[in-house]
C-alpha cells in the first residue's frame, strides 16, 4: 500500500459522517440504520438545526479509495476455488462466504494463501481428522480391558490348578517336625493313664487284706469282754392294749 493510498484512507476517516434516522432515541424498536424521512412536517427532512445532517455529495469518500478495505485491499467474496483464478494478489484481498462448511474452507484458505492472496477472515480450523486418534485411544483402551479381563481369566483358571499342585506337593521340613513331637506327646500321655490304671487296680487288693485283720480283732476283742446278762423275753416284748382297755396278756 502506497503512501498516497495511505493517506485517502485517513482522509475518509476524517471526513466520513454517521448518519441516523430521525427519532431513534425516541423508540426502543428503532435502530439507527439510515432512513430517509419522508414526513411533511418533518424537521430532518426541512433541515432543522440539531436534528441531523442528510446525506449530501460533500461527504463522500475520495474516488481512489471508495470501497477500499482499511488494510488497502478490495474484497472479493469467494466461495470455491475456482474463484480463485484471475484475482491480483497486490490488489485485491479474499472474504470467504459464510456459506462454507468447515471442510471445504481449510482447502480454500490453503489455496488462497498458495497463490498469494491474503484471507480476510481467516479461522483456525479444527479439523474433525484429529478425532480420530481419540478413537483409536478408545479402542486401545477397550483392547487393555479386554487384555485384563482376559489374564484375570486366566489367573482364575490356573489358581485351582496351583492348589492342587500345593497339595501334592510334600509339607515342608519345619511342619515334619511338628508333627512327630505332637505324636510323641501323645503317646506319653497315652502311657501315663496306662501306667495310673494298673496302680489303682493293685491298690483294691491291698484294702481287702487289712479288713480280715480287724475282724481278727474284734472277734478277740468281743471273746474277751464278758458277755451280758440275757433279758427275759417278757420285758423286751412291749405290752399291748385292746381297745377295751384291758391288758391282753392278763
């Protein structure tokens, strides 16, 4: 962009004027776009101080740069690649139709840029190929589940087989131990209550010789007392009453 181009462009910012249709500010449903009023009494129309300048031939923008982008380039709305043929990268600049998908814009944009036209409205593009490593993420995924559940499978289904395998196998040296010293202490307790029963047994003879030897003694010692007077029969025998009240023997 050349200086005097440079400089229209600042002229027309200068000189440029916003013009807004009457009674805007009065109603909220009423934008300030340009309307021309039309109204016979109307004082923008009549031209009435303060309320609004009409657009008139001083205000318009210099002939070389009406139209012109503020970067010093004109537009061309373009919509397929094969707009792009014939356009002049030092003077014109690329607008790309809003009518354009996503997909087809990442290859006009690049083909713009490869014949050396600048892209007005330029968009990062996120193209929808990066998904696909996320898809493939999800079935490596789903292939690692698969794997897992597969070894827990397996240590299910081998962890019988290691049971069986630990049976079979011989108990070890300290569990061989254990295990005769527990049979040696049973078998001495087995044999002090065999050795308690046969003492007990011995002992039941031994009562039965000293009992003879007190009945020696007593019979000695009855032989030598002298025996007592016998009692006649008729003063052990108690008398008995009828119910007469008299004695029965009488």
């Amino acid at each position: 962009m050349t200086t005097e181009v440079k400089r229209l462009i600042r002229v027309r910012v200068q000189k440029g004027a916003k013009f807004k249709r009457d009674g805007f500010g009065k109603k909220r449903q009423l934008s300030d776009s340009w309307r021309k009023p039309r109204g016979q009494h109307n004082k923008q129309r009549e031209q009435k101080k303060a309320k609004g300048a009409l657009p008139k031939p001083g205000f318009g923008s210099p002939i070389a740069v009406r139209g012109m982008h503020p970067s010093g380039f004109f537009e061309v709305l373009v919509a397929s690649i094969k707009e792009l043929e014939g356009l002049d990268n030092k003077t014109q600049a690329v607008r790309i139709s809003a009518t354009v998908g996503d997909r087809k814009r990442v290859a006009l944009q690049d083909a713009a840029i490869a014949a050396g036209l600048k892209v007005l409205n330029i968009h990062t593009v996120r193209i929808k190929a990066k998904k696909a490593p996320a898809k493939d993420a999800a079935k490596d995924e789903g292939k690692a589940k698969k794997g897992e559940k597969k070894s827990i499978k397996s240590k299910a289904a081998a962890s019988p087989a290691k049971k069986e395998a630990a049976k079979a196998k011989p108990a070890p040296k300290s569990e061989e131990k254990k295990a005769p010293a527990k049979k040696a202490a049973k078998s001495k307790a087995e044999s002090a209550v065999a050795e308690e029963k046969p003492a007990k047994k011995e002992k039941a003879p031994a009562k039965s010789t000293k009992t003879p030897a007190k009945s020696l003694a007593a019979k000695t010692s009855a032989e030598s007392k002298p025996k007592a007077a016998a009692k006649p029969a008729s003063a052990t025998k108690a008398k008995k009453k009828t119910d007469s009240g008299v004695k029965k023997n009488e």
